[in-house]
C-alpha cells in the first residue's frame, strides 16, 4: 500500500485530543458506577465503535493508494523555430521603443503562450547563428531573447535564405518524434526586403516538406531614423538614412509557402492573431509510454467510517444501570 500523506503535527493531535478526552470519560463513567454500585462494561462497546470510524478517518486523510492499474501517458507538442532579423534597421523607432525592443517584449509572449512546446531561436542579418536551438526551458529562452542586439551579427544587408534553410535543417533533422505527421513551425520576423537569391528554392522545400512558415514585418511605412553608436546613420552620400518597412518581400514569401504575413505598425499588432493561429495547429505525437499506477483509495475508508458514524447515532447503549 502506498500512502499520498504522512502522519504529521494535525493527525497527531487529533489522536491526542480523542485519547484524552475518551481517558477522560472512561475514568468519570467508571468512577460514577462504582459509586452507584452498578456495572460499566458497556461503555466499552461505544469507544470501541467510535475509536473504529475515528481510525478510518485518519486512514481516509493519509491517502491509502492500492491495486495495479496502467495508464498510456502521451507527449505532445510543436516545434517552433523563431528568426529574427538583426540588422541595424531594427534599431529604427517607428515603433517605440526600438522595432528591435518591441520584438523582443512579443517574442516574451510567444514563448509563454507555448511553454508546453519545445522553441528555437535564429538571428541573422545576411548570415544566420544559431541563439538558442530548440528547448523547453523557457528561462533560458527569455535569457537568450533579452542579450539580442544588432551588434550580434554583420550587418551587410538582409537575407531571408539563411535562416530559413538553417531553420528547415535543424527541424527536419530531428528525430525525437514517433509519427511522420508534421507540426513544425518557422516564424521569421523582419522589417525589410529581401537581398538573397536563395530564397524562392529553400521556401519550396520548406512547402513540400508540409512545413508551417509564418512571416512578421515590423516598421511604418513613414518609417524613421536608425540610431547607432555614433549617431543617426547615413549613406555613402552622407544623407540620414530613414528605414520603412518593406512587407513585399514577406507577403510574397508567406504565400509561396501557404503561410500566412502577419505586421506590427504604429496602429495594429498582429501578435495575439499569429499566436491564436499557431495554437490552431495540431501538435506532434512526440512519446508514448504505458505507466503502472495505483489509485488513491481514501473513499472506501471513508465511507465504512460514515456507516459506524451512523450505527453509533443509531445504537443507543446504557453505560450506567441504575
């Protein structure tokens, strides 16, 4: 037998209080009939019925588990890889405070709205890095997300074909799941056009591979200024350069693979409808394991405890004749 709780500091004194209060009563009812001249064997019957039910409620509280039973325990879950585009446009505040700041409050959200899935996170500007491969540990995942900054990759244009086919490698080589159904997911957020000439092949693999693409664009289409460590940047010209978000490149790539173009502006946030669409995918069979296990049995203590509670209202007995 198996108990769920331990007889601790309460049932211990509720087994002093009735052993107390029942020496209490024995020693009054023995000493009122000896004084009377009459016999009290019977108020034994009583405490001997009470101390019964008084047993199995202790019984019933500690949990009693018992008999075999199996039970098919399954995991089930996505895999979301998440690319995010770190070139030096991404410091523009078009969107306050940073676009990149405010990427990095939603990309927070994502992996709370999927804490029971395993995520991945790839940055890149015209190269990809791996930041974080895919994980269930969402700590480290809101470590990794809060160190991003545009000085992590070289910022010398942006290329989608990277990532994209870093993150298709790295999905398509995983081998922990049991079923060949798909629900892998790649999530590439940026705010500017596409410079690569790799693209249009890798996101054809990615659609034949049956692989969810979902594209986010952040920026304005009045844009703004891009700040850098020696001020406002300029072009070969000297001019100031003002970064717009360009969503052609995205809308297009979300298309070519069945996706879906979601945007972040300075009047609408498409994050809770890209989250409501990704919670709409079927997850993945990932594990599937038959346990041994035993029920907690409390109730059949408890209800023999209730029926001698309701022989002791029902049973009358005389502990003192006179």
């Amino acid at each position: 037998m198996i108990w769920s709780g331990e007889v601790g500091s309460l049932e211990l004194l509720f087994i002093l209080l009735f052993g107390l209060f029942y020496v209490l009563y024995i020693f009054k009812t023995i000493r009122a009939a000896k004084s009377l001249g009459t016999g009290y064997r019977r108020v034994f019957y009583k405490i001997a019925l009470r101390a019964a039910y008084f047993s199995l409620f202790i019984v019933a509280l500690l949990g009693p588990s018992f008999g075999e039973s199996t039970k098919e325990i399954k995991s089930i879950g996505k895999d979301i890889f998440i690319a995010i585009d770190l070139s030096e446009s991404m410091n523009a505040y078009d969107i306050q405070p940073t676009r990149l700041e405010k990427i990095k409050f939603e990309l927070k959200e994502i992996v709370e709205a999927f804490s029971s899935d395993r995520i991945g996170l790839i940055m890149f500007s015209n190269e990809a890095y791996v930041q974080c491969p895919l994980t269930y540990d969402k700590s480290a995942l809101n470590l990794f997300i809060e160190t991003l900054n545009t000085n992590l990759v070289p910022n010398t244009g942006t290329d989608f074909g990277p990532p994209l086919k870093m993150a298709l490698g790295k999905i398509s080589d995983d081998k922990e799941t049991v079923t060949r159904q798909k629900s892998k997911i790649i999530i590439l957020i940026s705010d500017g056009e596409d410079f690569g000439e790799n693209t249009a092949s890798i996101a054809k693999t990615i659609e034949e591979e049956g692989i969810k693409l979902f594209t986010l664009g952040i920026g304005t289409a009045q844009g703004s200024k891009i700040m850098t460590q020696r001020g406002f940047k300029k072009d070969n010209h000297g001019q100031e350069v003002v970064s717009k978000l360009n969503p052609v490149s995205l809308k297009k790539l979300a298309s070519a693979t069945s996706g879906k173009y979601f945007e972040i502006n300075a009047s609408q946030n498409d994050v809770e409808k890209l989250i409501n669409t990704i919670g709409d995918i079927e997850g993945e069979l990932r594990d599937s394991k038959t346990m041994d296990v035993s029920a907690n049995k409390y109730y059949y203590f408890l209800a023999l405890a209730l029926f001698l509670i309701f022989l002791d209202a029902v049973l009358k007995v005389r502990t003192v004749n006179i």
